[in-house]
C-alpha cells in the first residue's frame, strides 16, 4: 500500500456525489477516480499493526502461543501494506503516457525518506539515548552517536515499524521497473504472477530453513527490511489495479467462498505453527514466523477477503452510512502520520512503571491492560498528529501538507 491515499488535490471533481462502477464506489474526478474503499483498506491494516504492536509490548510474546498465534494470524497486515502500495501506484500510472521515473521519484520520495529520516533520529534519541541515560556519552562523542544512529538508520532498526518506511523506499525506486514490467506482459499477468508466487515460495523456504554461514548471517537477517520478501503481495496489488473491475466482478457474491478460504488457509497455518511447536520442537516465538511458506495461502486469501469487503462497503454502504464514511476518511487521511508516532506513543502508555510492570497492566490486568493501551495509543497518536498536521514542516513530519490552525466547521 502506498502510504498515501490516491491524491485528492491530484483531481478535478467534475460532479458532486459519488458513483457506484464495478463494485467501486467512486469519486467523478478530471484524472482519476478517487476509490474509497481503499480508504477502508488502510485504515482497517493500520489499526490492525498497531494492535499487534500493542498485544506484544504488553504481553510475553516469547512464551504465550495465543499471543504468537494471533500475531502469526495478523501478520497479513504487512503484506497487505505491499500489496496496496502496488495497487494504488499501478492504479495512478499504468495509463499514464507521460510517465517520468525522475518526476516520480521526485515527487513520491521525499513523502517518505525526509519522515524515515526525522522518526528515526526522534526513535533512536528517545529509546537509545534518554531512557538509557547516555546523553553525556552522545555529547562526548558526536561522532561516534552519529555513527550509532546511521547504523539504526540503515536497517529501519530506529523504532520497530520503521523498517516499513525503510522497504517502501526500496519500492519506490523501484516502481518504474515493476511499471515497465506490468505494461510489457500485459495479457500475460497470470503467468506473472504465478512465477513471483513460485519466486516467493523459494524465498519463504529459504528464510524458514536455511542457516547462512557466520560472515552472511550478520546481514541474512536483515530480509524482513529488504523489498524481497514482499515481492510478490507488490506484484500482486499491481496486477489488481490493472484488473480492477473484472476482479470485482468475480468477487461479487463470493462472500461464503472467501471466507471459507479464510478459514481453511487459516486453520492450516494456525496448524503446521502448532505441530511444529508441539511434536517439532519449534519455538514458540519465532522472528521469522512472518516468512513461513505455510501461510502464504492464508495471506493471499486474506488480502483478497479484505479488499473485498471494503469494495462492497463502497458501493453498497457507504453513502447510507456517512458518518463512518467520514471517519474512514478521516483516518486515512491521517494515518501514515498515526503509523509514524504510534510507537512512540506507545512507549509513553506503557513508560510509568509498578513493579517490574507497566503501571497500566499492574493496575488493570489482562485483558483490560491490552485493551486500554490500545485505545490510548490510538488516540494519542491522533492527538500527536493533529498536532504535527498544524505545524510548519508539517510534511516532512507526517507526509501531509500542512493543515490551519483553525479547524473550520
């Protein structure tokens, strides 16, 4: 997913109101139709990662299997992210004669390296310098910090969702290629996309089983911030795009058939994760639980599920429902912003200690201390944003132009 909706300043609206085309809700536009349910797409992966991030940091993820098989589960939501970015880049430009990779990659990186750059050093001064008390030691030796952060910086290792902003540089530079790549075999994109799914097994095998020798196994574990891994969801919300309106039309009234493949890739990934740690001698928390080949299925099958749930709420739902609507799109709106500072405020939920505990988990116990952290990271975190969106720079701290200070009724 592209962090950022298709650009609504981007179009002239040439009528009021919306119009429902091929399981679409959409938005009469000079360019391009603003698809809303993709609105709903981002928003519901958002606050899914950020759930996960929350059950983790408030749970002993190394030893609970419900808490690993609910993240095992939830892990679609990374994937889903790649997929989207590849929807709506291919979405904007697949048609687009005019086409410039420079024009591009002026225009959509500096949406994302100058926000990597400034999270990352706000992340890296916070957790590694304040909370550990070093900051004598970084003014004595500048250098040397400077040298610490870049290291950080290198790997999206400065907060631990920055890797996701890290990889959709990657994808970025890489988007006229994957473009050129899409047009070149057009009438051939299920063969496409059946050599990147046999490309992503092999990768995902390769992760969960092979064991690099000492000199590669230092910079091996760096895969999961490297666009490999996610090559094929990137294809495959590119090739979607293109065939946009006749995947809506197959995936309509194929409710019960999506969701009985929902909950038998599921029943299947939740199941090999269970033999392994029970007869295998597996962990119960694995690092690259993420990558496992056994749950491609059910990734592929929950994106899809996912899409299309939303495209039905867009064409058949939306307009009777417009105070949700306006929530979707509110929150869209803001949530690379929220996906940016969520973390951080997290850590401040969660920084007054009781004990050994959190105080809010002291105080409230489980599950109740998961729950509230929850909602108080979300709403810090909008909070935070609304903040930064009203502020100069505002588009380098959040990816979105600054808004006014006074917020018009």
């Amino acid at each position: 997913m592209t962090t950022f909706a298709p650009e609504r300043g981007s179009a002239t609206i040439e009528g009021a109101g919306t119009v429902a085309r091929s399981g679409q809700t959409v938005r009469r536009a000079g360019r391009k139709a603003y698809l809303h349910h993709l609105d709903l797409i981002r928003v519901t992966t958002f606050s899914l990662v950020i759930f996960v991030h929350c059950l983790t940091q408030t749970t002993d993820e190394f030893t609970s299997m419900p808490v690993n098989t609910a993240s095992l589960l939830l892990h679609f939501t990374r994937n889903t992210f790649f997929a989207l970015t590849g929807f709506v880049l291919m979405y904007q430009n697949f048609d687009n004669a005019d086409f410039s990779t420079t024009g591009f990659w002026r225009k959509r990186i500096k949406l994302v390296i100058f926000p990597y750059i400034i999270w990352s050093a706000i992340y890296w001064l916070v957790q590694e310098v304040w909370a550990k008390d070093r900051i004598g030691d970084v003014l004595s030796n500048p250098v040397g910090s400077l040298g610490e952060f870049g290291r950080l910086a290198g790997w999206g290792l400065s907060g631990f969702q920055m890797y996701f902003l890290f990889v959709m540089l990657q994808v970025y530079l890489l988007f006229p290629l994957v473009l050129w790549l899409v047009r070149a075999t057009r009438g051939h994109h299920v063969t496409l996309l059946a050599a990147s799914l046999a490309v992503q097994v092999a990768i995902s095998v390769t992760i969960t089983f092979w064991h690099p020798p000492a000199p590669i196994s230092q910079y091996w574990w760096h895969h999961y911030a490297t666009f490999i891994p996610y090559q094929f969801f990137i294809l495959y919300g590119a090739v979607a795009a293109v065939h946009r309106e006749a995947i809506a039309r197959w995936l309509a009234g194929k409710g019960w058939w999506l969701f009985g493949a929902l909950l038998t890739t599921g029943i299947f990934a939740v199941g090999t994760y269970l033999a392994g740690v029970w007869f295998g001698g597996k962990p119960v928390h694995d690092s690259n639980s993420a990558f496992h080949p056994t749950l491609i299925p059910f990734i592929i099958v929950a994106i899809t599920c996912l899409y299309a749930a939303a495209a039905h709420w867009a064409s058949n739902w939306r307009d009777v429902t417009p105070r949700f609507a306006r929530a979707v799109s509110f929150a869209s709106n803001r949530s690379f912003g929220v996906f940016l500072g969520h973390v951080l405020v997290l850590y401040f939920v969660l920084k007054p200690q009781s004990g050994e505990q959190p105080w809010i988990l002291a105080t409230l116990g489980q599950p109740w201390g998961t729950l509230v952290t929850y909602v108080a990271t979300i709403a810090g975190a909008l909070l935070l944003v609304e903040i930064l969106r009203r502020v100069p720079g505002s588009l380098y701290l959040t990816g979105r132009p600054r808004l006014p200070l006074a917020i018009k009724r």
